[in-house]
C-alpha cells in the first residue's frame, strides 16, 4: 500500500492535470472546417500535440482513425435513418388522410 505523502502526490498531480487539460480545451476552439494538416496541429498546444505524436506512434495499423471515422459513419447513417422514418411517417399521415379522412390506419408501405 501506498503512503499517505504518496497518495497526496498522486491526488495533487491528478488535479494538476485536470486543471491543466480543462484550461487547454476551455482555450481551444476548432470549427468544423479545421482539417490535420501540419500547421494547424503545430498551432495546437503542446500536450494535445504530444498525445496526436504518442497516438500515431503507438498505432501503426491506424486502428484510431478507422474507429474515429466509423463512428462519424454510423451517426451519418443514424441522421438518415432519422430523416426517413419521419418522411415515411408523414407519407403514412397524408395517405391515411386522404383515403378516409385518417380514421383507419393506413396500409404499409413496400
């Protein structure tokens, strides 16, 4: 087990860092036009560049940004999936309306 001056380090470096990392991404602004190229990630600070330098060299097989880009594929696919179902609502709506005023549920559609 750990000392009582050690655990009052490792709380005092824990809040270091949490203090640290808020004031860097409080600070940073990135819009969503920003793109990776060499110097927009010099312009970063220099923790949030050390992690993207340790995250490259330690993936080489880019695993990271497979995962980073499937993400922002599934919630893509998520929206539309979104979209259509309202749409086909709406069109389930207008059809019921117009066959007997909506009082019967309408037919599936397909």
């Amino acid at each position: 087990m750990l000392g009582t001056e050690a655990n009052v380090k490792i709380r005092r470096i824990r809040k270091v860092e949490q203090f640290r990392n808020r004031v860097i991404t409080d600070k940073l602004v990135i819009g969503s036009d920003w793109v990776p190229s060499a110097p927009n990630i010099n312009a970063l600070p220099k923790p949030l560049r050390d992690f993207i330098v340790r995250l490259y060299a330690y993936d080489p097989q880019h695993y990271v940004q497979k995962v980073a880009v499937l993400q922002e594929h599934i919630r893509m696919l998520e929206a539309d999936n979104k979209r259509l179902r309202n749409e086909l609502g709406w069109c389930r709506k207008a059809l019921g309306q117009a066959t007997d005023g909506g009082s019967a549920p309408a037919k599936a559609i397909g």
